[in-house]
C-alpha cells in the first residue's frame, strides 16, 4: 500500500512504529454547553493500551460550530503529550452534509504532519451504505473505507459487531477497510484493518456526545497509512456522530 516511506514528524514515527491498534477517546469537556445547545470543541485523548500519548482539540470558530455544524470546517492537531510536538494535522473544509446520489461537495479532509502531505479521505457516490477512498500524499488510492453490509450490499449490517440487543454488540459500530482493489467487500468479505466505535456509559451516552474508537491498523500498513486511519478516526466522528450528524449517513 502506498511508497513504503515516512513522511511525518518524528514524533508521529515514534508512536506509530510497531503499533498495531489505538484508542481515541473524546473527552467530556462541553456537558454543560451540549444540555444548553450549543457546541463545544471536539477534544480528544489518544491512548496505546492504557497509556495515553496525545491529545488533539478542534480549531472551529464558534460562530461555524454553531451555525454550520457539523459540516462546519476545521482543522484539528494531534500532538504529543507533555512536549506538544505535532503528530497529526487533520483539515477538513466546508462540505455539503452526506448524502446519497450526490456528484459532487463529498465530504473530504486531508492529512499532514511535519509540514509533509500524507494523504487524504473523501467520500464517493454512493446509494445505501456510505463508502469513502483514502488516498496517499501522490493521490494514489490505497484503501476502501465503509460499514459492514448486508442484503447484497443494500443494507448496514447492525449485527456485524454482535446483536445490538445485547451488551456485546449495543452501541458498536464499526467502518471496514480494505484494500482499493478488492472486488468483494459486502457481507463476511475479509478486511485489512477496523475503525470501531464503542459504547458508552449510560449517562455519558444521554448527556454528551462523547465517543470513543478503537482503531486497527492493517499489518504491513507504514506509519503514514497509520496516521491516516488515525485521522480517518477523527473524520468519521465529525460526520456521523457529532450532533445529530446532519446527513444522511447510515451509521447514526
């Protein structure tokens, strides 16, 4: 997938080397803003097992949270925790909200770190289930992003992660990777690496909008390709789970 080179920070490097799996959690900081109305900031904590090693807060003005969210543009750092080197920039501009049958505004962000394009996700035209392309920093397509389907592809598959109904599977949803040349990615169809969104606590579920996501890398994914799925993260959350999305995304 992609040149098998680095292009990022140093720090990126070094916290994405040999790493198979991440956490990103968004904090609780806008509880009181979110029972007003308004919105907060979208923070996160990032986490390699229980030991965190970034933090990451939106850069919106207040008047487009407000008025333009959550399609609003915004660019959002990664740094590390303590000595606040960059590891990941992740940029997302003014979009129209998702939508099925569109040709063209798709929903899109880019990626950087160290001053250096990594790549970048957009979204395609799609008809029932919302499908992204990632791209690399020569705009060469690596990866196929989208949810786990049923019904010959024409349905989100609820189930994937287990019975919603249930404690193992309520609240899961989770976004599948795959390769950009794989002809088969609907039903049980082999995937390379996962973007799962785990549930909640009861009254963090009810009062804000915090989320949390586990993030697994494909195996012979680079650093790069890890911190696009990083911020890949970053940009699902911005469009289906803040708010009330403001599309027409399957997922909510």
């Amino acid at each position: 997938m992609g040149e098998k080179m680095d292009r990022g920070s140093d720090a990126m490097k070094s916290h994405f080397e040999g790493v198979k799996e991440i956490e990103i959690r968004q904090t609780r900081r806008g509880w009181f803003q979110e029972c007003c109305g308004c919105e907060a900031r979208t923070e996160f904590k990032w986490f390699k097992g229980e030991e965190q090693f970034a933090h990451s807060l939106e850069d919106a003005s207040c008047c487009c949270r407000f008025c333009c969210a959550p399609n609003h543009p915004f660019t959002m750092v990664a740094k590390e925790l303590n000595t606040e080197s960059e590891l990941l920039t992740v940029e997302r501009p003014c979009r129209c909200p998702m939508g099925g049958c569109k040709c063209c505004c798709y929903q899109y962000a880019e990626f950087s770190s160290g001053g250096n394009n990594l790549g970048s996700i957009k979204e395609t035209c799609w008809f029932c289930v919302p499908s992204f392309k990632i791209s690399d920093h020569n705009e060469k397509e690596i990866y196929l992003l989208h949810q786990p389907t049923c019904c010959g592809g024409c349905c989100v598959n609820c189930c994937a992660e287990g019975n919603p109904c249930t404690r193992k599977g309520c609240c899961k949803v989770s976004f599948r990777l795959f390769p950009i040349d794989q002809k088969n990615t609907g039903g049980d169809a082999e995937y390379i690496g996962v973007i799962l969104k785990k549930p909640k606590s009861a009254m963090v579920e009810i009062f804000t909008d915090a989320e949390a996501f586990d993030v697994t890398f494909p195996d012979d994914a680079t650093n790069d390709e890890k911190a696009i799925m990083a911020g890949t993260a970053v940009f699902i959350n911005a469009n289906f789970f803040e708010g009330d999305s403001g599309g027409d995304g399957a997922a909510v």
